[in-house]
C-alpha cells in the first residue's frame, strides 16, 4: 500500500495519517486491497480504528495497548452477550412460572 493510498484513506475516515500508519504497522488493522479502489475498511475494521482512536485520545496511550484494551473490551462484549443468551435459554426452560418443571 502507497502512503498516497494511505493518505486518501485517512482523509475519507477523518482519521490522523499518523494514527492510521501506525495501526496499520502494529497490525491493529489489515486493510484489504481491491484491485480498482485500492485498499478499503469494512464497517466492522472502521468501528474498531474508532475505538481505538478514542481510547488512545483519552488516555493518552499508544496504538499497541489501545489495541489490547479494545480486545478485551471485544471480549468482554461477546462474554456478555453469551450470558444474556444462556440466561434467556435457561429462563425459556423453566416455564412460565420461572421454576424448574417437576
């Protein structure tokens, strides 16, 4: 990917040139080049480089432990949603009275 690339994909992000290099150097994203409009971010990588942008911002870290924080966060999330599906099966299993069948 040439810096020029890089350039334009960071101006249609909104995104510092610097910050998109450096994510793109520690592996925080892996963008997909397209053979007619060069590399590009699916709705899932741009919401991550969001994120990381905003936790870097905020507490003024560098990509790399942005990165891991937005990992665990990811899991954290994926956790919670995994127990708010069990609870929901398990609730559906006891009936409507909310206790165990007999």
């Amino acid at each position: 990917m040439t810096s020029e690339q890089l350039r334009m994909l960071a101006a249609l992000m909104e995104i510092e040139l610097e910050f998109l290099e450096e994510c793109v150097r520690c592996g925080a994203v892996c963008l997909e080049e397209q053979p007619e409009s060069g590399p590009e971010l699916t709705p899932a990588q741009l919401a991550r480089l969001r994120r990381l942008q905003r936790l870097c911002r905020s507490l003024d870290i560098d990509v790399f432990a942005g990165c891991i924080i937005v990992d665990l966060l990811d899991r954290m999330d994926e956790l919670q949603s995994e127990l708010q599906r069990r609870r929901g099966r398990d609730e559906s299993s006891f009936g409507s009275a909310g206790a165990p069948p007999d």
